[in-house]
C-alpha cells in the first residue's frame, strides 16, 4: 500500500462496523497492528483538538481515499461508504493528517472477507495496545459512531 501513502500523505482512513440492530461496533485492524489505512500513523503522532487546528484552504473529500483503500483491498463496490460525519486531525513531525471514517455496509460482519485481505475486525476493547494517537483517534471515532 506504499503507493497509496505516498498518494495520500495527508490523511488516513479507520474502517468499522456497526450492527444496526446489535449495535456491535468493530474496527479494521491490519496484519501490522495499525487501525489506519493505508498504513499507520507516523511514530510521535498526536491527536489534536478542535480548537487548536488551523483550517486548510483546501479540504479534500473522504471519499477519494475511500475509494483507494477499497480498490486497494479489493473490496466489492459499495462495501465502503463514506462517514462525512468524522474527520480528526493528528499533528506528526510532518505535518497534520486528516483522518476519515468509512463504515463496511453489510448485515453482518465481514469477518471472512476482511481475514483474506488481512486484517481483522476487532471491539474497541481487544485495540489497547495501540499507540496513543490511535487510541484516542477510536475513541473519537467510537463516540461519533454511537451518537449517529
């Protein structure tokens, strides 16, 4: 996936699923460990708040990287669709990624289908370990996923 880091240097993407009648909420989680797609956050990552973000004069839509990570996975059409709702901001020693949020569309989780593109869908519990920029980017990303 190391094209499409290059092409999207500037945002990330976390994949969950949500039961619309359990209210089962699971992560993405690649084979490396990392919640971020295309890969992971740089190391000395941090999560910023609200406030302290300078707005860029040029916001890109969610829905380009969407599209690469699903193609990227091969992904069928229409599994991924676009949380315009979520959109977080991690300061690295780069510069600010955007981070999005895309929900897996199926009745049932796709435990199966996301095991063969390597990686697995996890509660937010079984995530602990990750660094604290993903924590706390869950965390965000739980909260928004519970309130819609």
């Amino acid at each position: 996936m190391n094209d499409i880091i290059d092409e999207f240097y500037d945002c990330r993407l976390l994949l969950y699923y949500k039961g619309d009648i359990s209210a089962l909420t699971l992560f993405a989680q690649q084979a490396d460990g990392t919640v971020c797609f295309p890969g992971p956050l740089p190391v000395l990552s941090s999560a910023l708040e609200e406030k302290r973000i300078a707005p860029k004069k040029i916001a890109g839509h969610p829905s380009a990287l969407v599209n690469a990570v699903g193609d990227r996975l091969e992904l069928p059409a229409g599994l991924l669709l676009t949380d315009t709702g979520f959109k977080e901001s991690i300061d690295t020693p780069g510069g600010v990624i955007t981070v999005f949020m895309a929900r897996l569309d199926r009745l049932d989780p796709p435990h199966s289908l996301m095991q063969a593109k390597g990686c697995a869908l996890k509660p937010l519990g079984s995530l602990r370990g990750r660094p604290p920029a993903e924590l706390e980017l869950l965390r965000r990303a739980y909260e928004q996923v519970m309130e819609s």
